[in-house]
C-alpha cells in the first residue's frame, strides 16, 4: 500500500493540537528537570524526550516520517519552553494548573495521534491505540529516566482519557468520512471530551476501582460455598 503524502495528512488544526502537545509536555518535563536542580542541558533533553516522545513511537509504528525531524518549529519549541523554565522560579508553575495544562495536552495529542493514524490507513482499534501511545508514552519516557513512578501508576483517570479522546475522534472521523469542514469539529469534541474527563478526575481525584486480591478470593469462596451448598444435580 502506497504510504500518503506526508504534507496532506495534518491539517492547520492538527498543527495546531500538535504545537500545544509538544510545548504542555516539553513543560512538564523541563519543571521535572528544574526542580531536580539540574542544568540547562537536561532541562533541554528532558523537554525534548517528553515533547516528542509519544510522537515518535506512534510515526515509527504506523510507518510515518519521524514528525519533528523534518519540522523546525518542533524541536524549536522544546527548547523554548526549556530556556522559559530555566528563566523562571518553579513556584510559578503552580502544580495543579500544570495538571490541566497536562490534562490539554495529553488529550490534544491523542486526538492528533488517532487522526494521523487513520489518515495512514490505519484500522481504527490500532488507530485509537496510536492516540494513547502518542498521549502518554512521552510521559513515560520522562518518569522512566528520572527515576519517577511512571504516570501508568496515578490512581486518578490519566490514560482513559487519552483513550476517551482517541475512541471519539475515531468514530467521529468514521461517521464524517472525507468532509475535513466537519473533521475539525470531531477533533475540538474529541479534545474537550477527554479534557472534560481529565479535568474532573483531577478535580474530585475521579479513578477507576482497583485489582483487589482479598475481594477476588473473598468472591471465590463465596461462589465455591454456594455450589457446594446446592449439591450435585441428579
């Protein structure tokens, strides 16, 4: 199958979600590095590798030229935000706003990772899968080298709403096909409705129910007891 035109497949919207995911991760990943106490050079590396990061994966799996290493502005902006944080005291970036602004990015980019994946002909279920790898492995990257608990490990929603975003833009782009006036409507719902998810998990510590071993085996017991009690059918 012919790969597409590189050029046609992001849109000035995309562009756009693709600018403010690269420059909210390249933020999060600089303040690690600044708060660590480190140099100007990590602050740099560190904005870069969580900036580009999820990107990367996505484009080396679906067969895409590497987005950033044909794109001046990408890396650019990554070591933007490094010189920005370097200039400024960390208290400025009150954490939990950096959580929204986080919150933006991570489902910015799983929109923009689902709709690029879909443009390459990629099947929607992997499409989706390629919108979560694009919003979170960046973040991974980041909490890998630092020697973090990885983001995977936050008990509150962080991956589903990558995943809500990404599973929206994907069935949205199924149900408008071709028509790109109505394409940049599904990407603006999918963003708010991942973002809508992010900001309340963040808000009222929202989280899915944990794996419970005693509950598991509580529930095993349980349903042994109640066949024993019934006995064998004759």
């Amino acid at each position: 199958m012919p790969v597409p035109d590189a050029t046609v497949i992001l849109t000035p919207v995309l562009d756009w979600l693709d600018l403010i995911g690269v420059a909210v991760f390249a933020l999060s990943g600089a303040l690690i590095a600044a708060r660590e106490k480190q140099t100007i050079v990590t602050l740099s590396f560190f904005a870069l590798i969580t900036g580009v990061g999820g990107g990367t994966v996505r484009d080396l799996l679906i067969g895409a030229p590497v987005f950033w290493i044909g794109d001046p502005w990408v890396a650019a902006v990554c070591l933007g935000v490094a010189l920005l944080v370097w200039f400024t005291p960390t208290r400025l970036w009150h954490r939990k706003l950096l959580d929204y602004a986080d919150g933006i990015g991570l489902t910015a980019y799983a929109v923009l990772g689902t709709a690029k994946a879909l443009s390459y002909g990629i099947p929607p279920i992997p499409a989706i899968l390629m919108g979560i790898v694009t919003g979170t492995v960046g973040g991974i990257i980041r909490d890998v080298v630092a020697s973090r608990p990885s983001i995977l490990m936050r008990p509150e929603l962080y991956v589903t709403a990558a995943a809500l975003s990404s599973a929206v833009c994907a069935i949205g782009m199924l149900i408008v096909g071709e028509n790109e006036s109505e394409r940049w409507i599904v990407w603006s719902i999918a963003t708010l409705a991942g973002l809508v998810l992010r900001s309340a998990a963040i808000r009222f510590e929202l989280s899915l129910p944990a794996y419970n071993e005693r509950g598991v085996a509580q529930a095993e017991a349980e349903a042994l007891e109640g066949a024993e009690e019934k006995g064998p059918r004759t």
